[in-house]
C-alpha cells in the first residue's frame, strides 16, 4: 500500500509541474542510443535491491536522468517490475530479471512453446487473452509469458495514469536476463493493444532486451522485428555470456515457411520405384527422425513436467496445449557487445563462476566502451 500511495503522490506532484509545459512532441528517439541503454543497466541494477537498501549499492552509479517512481508488488513467478520518470516526459517500465529462487528460476525452465496467440487460465477468475502475433505459426516461450500476464495487470492502469494525467506517451520497456525475455512479449502485446484501440495511438514504445534469453521461434520473432523495425527495440548481448544462447533450440522439418521442400517429400519419395523408395524413405526418417523425437522430449520436460512445479505456485493454473515446436531463435536488431583481450583481464574466464559474465558490471563495461 505505501508503495502505491508513493505512486500516486507522485503523479500529483509531477502534474502539476509538468501542467504548465506546453507540448513538444515526443521525444523518445529510434536508435540505439548507447547513453539510454546504460541508464537502463543502471536502472536494473536496483531492481535487486530493496528499496530501503540502495545505499549500498557500489558497483552500478545510479541513474544520472531518471528518477524512481513505483515498485511493484511481488507478483506470478516471483515477478516485479519498477517504473522511472525523467524530466522531458519519458517513462521506463524496467522488468526485473531472475533472483535466487527456484520460483523465480521456474519462469526460465518453463521453456515449451505455446501459439502466439491464445489464453492462459492462470486463476479461476484471471484468464489472460493475449496476441503477441497474427500469424498462426508465430510460438513463445510460455514461462515468459505466464510472467508478461501477471506483470501487464499492474502494467496497464499505470501506462494509463502516466498517458492521463502526465501527458506522458513516451514509454522505454526494459529489461536484463529474464527481464528481457519477458520485456519482448510485453512489447508485442503491448503493441497489438494499440493495433486494436485499446490503447491510444500516439503512444510510442521502444524497448531494450539486454542479456536476454531467446524468446520464441522464427515466425514471432519476424512479427517482433517488423512491428518494431526502424530503430524501435533491441537485444543486446555480450559475445561471453551463454544466457542469450538458451533455451536450446531444435529445428525439425515442421518449422520451415509452408512452401518448403521437405513438405512434399514422402509423397515424392512414394513416386519412386520400390527399391529407390525404399532407401530414400529410409535416410529421410533418419535425418528428420532425431529431430522430431528431441522436440518431443523437450515438450514432455519442459513443457508438462515443470508445469507441475508452476502449478505449486499457481493452484489455479491450467498448463496450456503446447506449440510442437522448439525452434527458439534470436529476436530484435542485435547489439554486439564484444568481450575482446582487455575485457577478460577484468573479468577473466572462471568455468566455477557461471554468471561472471552475465551481470550487470561486465555488461556497463562494454557498453561504456562501445564507439
């Protein structure tokens, strides 16, 4: 409740001394902007710190342009998310990447694919309704998006508040880690409400996924990349961190664009003669075969086995039917952070150590040092 009435009074405040401005228009600029990406390093580095604790934090400087606004409460999977305000009308929604808890750990190892458009029934009384894409072939990773469907409930009435009574319609989406995965289905989902008039139009979001897990299959990350092209989202990555090459992705021949040549092959393979097809028939089941069977395995594990871990969180959950697919690709316009020779001196390679390369400070350092 404090946190809430925090909020509020600071909307209060910031509209009256915003009440007096006249209009410029929007400010929030496509691009990736090397010093916008290092205020959101700075922002996530207090996502893991309470509140009442942020004077001891040494390693990561503050944020020098935005300043703290709203936490939200504990939420889903071990979810939060915190909103920052600066002085030129721009608004961060900062995700929260994992902590230590095996809840929280649950999001990322919930990795099955469901359709990218659908419902989740995580209460008796919250079904969640979602498009984070058109296009019937598009698949997301459904732990992020059990997480997107808890956090966009708080989401949502404060994008409203800041649109309402701040004039604010510059939003920066971001997020670190898990925080970055989800930040990617937030920013589709977000995006198809604007498409369908529930939210207003003039409202312009730009998103950074830093660290981040692969968050769907090739056809959402299309979608991703058309409906924020020119400038208006990006993954950023460190060439030594592992965590953006997970979840492992498996490509069978059910993953291609519909007109593909493996579609028709055992028809084909069917118009030779006996003994031709019979060999044939044969070296097509062993290379697509492997395949077929691993992406079954995946579904079974990390799609209906973990779901019984998730439903310990949430009693009320019902697993969804699962998108036989588990083609996780990269998504976005991709920011190449390069460990080079003087990198490793600072932080040098420790196979004990497996987040070393993955944290906050190793991600400010090249960022700083990008031209």
């Amino acid at each position: 409740m404090k946190i809430e009435i925090g909020f509020y009074n600071i909307i209060l405040l910031l509209s009256t001394l915003l009440s007096s401005k006249e209009s410029i228009g929007q400010l929030l600029k496509p691009g990736f902007e090397k010093a916008e990406y290092i205020e959101m390093l700075k922002i996530a580095q207090r996502q893991h710190t309470d509140l009442d604790k942020w004077n001891t934090i040494t390693t990561v400087p503050e944020p020098e342009k935005f300043k703290f606004a709203y936490r939200s409460p504990v939420m889903g999977l071990d979810n939060i998310w915190d909103l920052w305000l600066n002085n030129e009308d721009i608004a961060v929604i900062s995700i929260r990447g994992s902590v230590e808890s095996d809840v929280s750990f649950l999001v990322n190892f919930y990795a099955a694919m469901v359709p990218a458009k659908g419902e989740l029934q995580l209460e008796k009384s919250f079904t969640f309704k979602y498009n984070l894409s058109n296009d019937p072939k598009a698949a997301v990773h459904v732990g992020f998006l059990v997480a997107m469907a808890y956090l966009s409930r708080d989401i949502l009435p404060k994008i409203d508040s800041c649109y309402t009574h701040l004039g604010i319609k510059d939003f920066i989406i971001a997020g670190q880690s898990q925080g970055g995965g989800i930040s990617y289905l937030l920013t589709s989902y977000l995006e198809n409400l604007k498409s369908a008039n529930r939210l207003p139009s003039d409202i312009r979001f730009k998103t950074y996924c830093g660290a981040s897990p692969k968050p769907g299959n090739l056809f959402y990350a299309y979608d991703f990349e058309n409906v924020t092209r020119d400038g208006w989202a990006y993954n950023v990555v460190s060439t030594a961190d592992w965590v953006p090459e997970v979840p492992f992705s498996i490509q069978t021949v059910n993953d291609f664009s519909n007109v593909n040549p493996f579609r028709g092959a055992k028809d084909a393979i069917k118009k030779q003669n006996v003994s031709k097809a019979i060999v044939l028939n044969h070296v097509y089941n062993r290379l697509s075969n492997p395949a077929l069977k691993a992406q079954r395995r995946y579904e079974q594990y990390l799609g209906k086995m973990v779901s019984k871990s998730v439903k310990k969180q949430l009693p009320e959950f019902k697993h969804p039917e699962y998108y036989k697919s588990n083609h996780y690709v990269r998504t976005g316009t991709t920011i190449v952070l390069y460990a080079d020779e003087d990198y490793y001196k600072i932080f040098p390679e420790d196979l004990t150590k497996v987040w070393r390369h993955h944290f906050i400070e190793p991600y400010l350092y090249l960022t700083e040092r990008l031209k």
